[in-house]
C-alpha cells in the first residue's frame, strides 16, 4: 500500500500474554470489535498476531496461532482497513494472506524462516522487516551493542538487500528498527534521537513504543498508564521521519499527529491521514 505520514497500525494481540493486554482480546469477537473501533478511530492498519513477542515469552504452534487469528482476519475483512499479520510462520503468513491480509510483519526480518520472503514475493504484498536482538526468549539478556543505531541500520539494510534478492518489490518494504527488541532504555533513547539516520534507507520506517516497558522505567508508570509517553515518542518519531505508528491507543494518538503534521509536516500529510 502507498504511504503517506502518518499512518496508524492499530495493534490487535488475540494472545493470552501479552504485555500490554494479554487475553483481552483472545476471545475473536471482543478481536473483532477492537478492530472495528480502531478503524472507527482513525486506524489506516490493523495489525493481527496470534503470538506475543514480549521479552521472555515463550512459541506457540503453528495450529495455536492459525487457530487464534484465523477467525479476527475474517470477522475484520470488511473493516475498511488493510489487514496485517504479525507473525514469523510462513504457514500462518499464507493462510492470512489468502484470507486477504496485505501485509507480512515478521519480527525476525525472514531470518526464523527465509522462504517468507518468497511467500511474500509471490503474493504481491508489503513486508514489515524489524530488528530484533536474537529471539524474543533471549533479546532482553544483557544487550550489547558498538553502535545502536549504526548497527541497527546495517542489519535492516541487509534485510532490505536479503527480500529484494529474493523477489520481493523494495517498494513493498517497511522498516522497524525494534524499540525494545533487544535493546536498553538508552538503546531505545538513542534510536530515537538518531531515527533520522534510519530512515535515511529510503524505505518508510515503522515506530513502535506504545506502553513499553522503557516508557514504565523513565517515568514509573505502569502500563495502562503510558499513553501520554507513548504519544511524546510518535511525535518526536514523526519528526524525525517515521512514516508509520503502532500504536494501542488509536484515537489519542491520531490527535497528536494531526496537531505534529499540521505544525512540522504539511497540509497534504494532514488530509491524507485523517
């Protein structure tokens, strides 16, 4: 799909674990009419998985997920919005796709499984390429880096390089720099302040902040109460070029934007995204 800043991704988690909202939406229709506010609130995107990626957390099988996922992408079809599904299982991948999902977000960048980006190749869709430090069980484990945003813009360069090689249309592709994949609250903080240099690639860059755990340690809140932090991080991550928000909080979020595009970005951005 074309870009234009801002876009919203509204996070659906039909998982029993995950961080922010673990269960809440485990059950497809209570999925299902999360999707239709989200949309309802501004969501360009919505963003399906049926395996948390929080840090420490554990698979779940290639059935689990299909089983959990399967009937929110086909409850939210009509929603209006393009469908994307976050997984890292090439066998979940098709089966979205087929049920007219438009986008592949693989937290691992085709590095669990490779033949993903043939798959998306094939289908014709948009990619969601993120860094992550090792896999979700591990990526919190002392994370070491030369350079944070040096060595993060590196890794998603090759990826990019990697999914084009294997037929996928660079214009399909997105990039995630990972924040809190792997990465101190400095880590985070400082791809932050230098996001610029990764969307520099050229390819439109994904933020995703909202109600992480960074966010809890710099302000001591917990996570039901991130939303004002997690607005100052997409603002200060639009500023700096990010094209796409992930985001929990549609609504309060899409404000923010509109008040950040009308101020630093322009009237054709505003119009487009609202």
């Amino acid at each position: 799909m074309e870009v234009h800043r801002p876009l919203l991704m509204g996070v659906i988690n039909v998982t029993p674990d995950s961080f922010s909202d673990g269960g809440s939406f485990l059950d497809p229709e209570a999925a299902i009419a999360q999707g239709l506010r989200l949309v309802q609130e501004g969501a360009h995107v919505l963003d399906i998985g049926g395996e948390s990626t929080r840090p420490g957390a554990g698979s779940v099988s290639e059935d689990e997920e299909l089983w959990r996922v399967k009937p929110v992408l086909e409850g939210l079809a009509g929603s209006g919005a393009t469908l994307s599904i976050d997984t890292m299982k090439p066998g979940v991948a098709r089966a979205a796709l087929e049920l007219g999902a438009g986008i592949v977000n693989d937290v691992t960048a085709f590095r669990f499984a490779p033949e993903m980006a043939e798959l998306v190749a094939e289908a014709g869709v948009d990619c969601c390429l993120m860094h992550m430090l090792g896999e979700p069980r591990t990526m919190q484990l002392d994370p070491r880096y030369d350079d944070v945003v040096s060595d993060v813009k590196a890794f998603l360069e090759e990826r990019l390089a990697f999914a084009v090689d294997h037929g996928v249309d660079e214009e399909r592709v997105w990039l995630d720099p990972g924040i809190g994949f792997g990465k101190t609250v400095e880590h985070n903080l400082e791809l932050l302040r230098r996001l610029d240099e990764i969307v520099a690639i050229g390819r439109p860059v994904v933020i995703g902040t909202s109600r992480k755990s960074f966010l809890g340690k710099i302000t001591g809140r917990d996570v039901a109460e991130r939303l004002p932090a997690t607005i100052a991080t997409n603002v200060l991550a639009y500023e700096r070029g990010a094209a796409v928000f992930r985001v929990h909080d549609v609504a309060e979020v899409v404000d923010a934007l509109k008040v950040t595009a009308a101020t630093v970005g322009s009237a054709e951005w505003t119009s487009r995204s609202t």
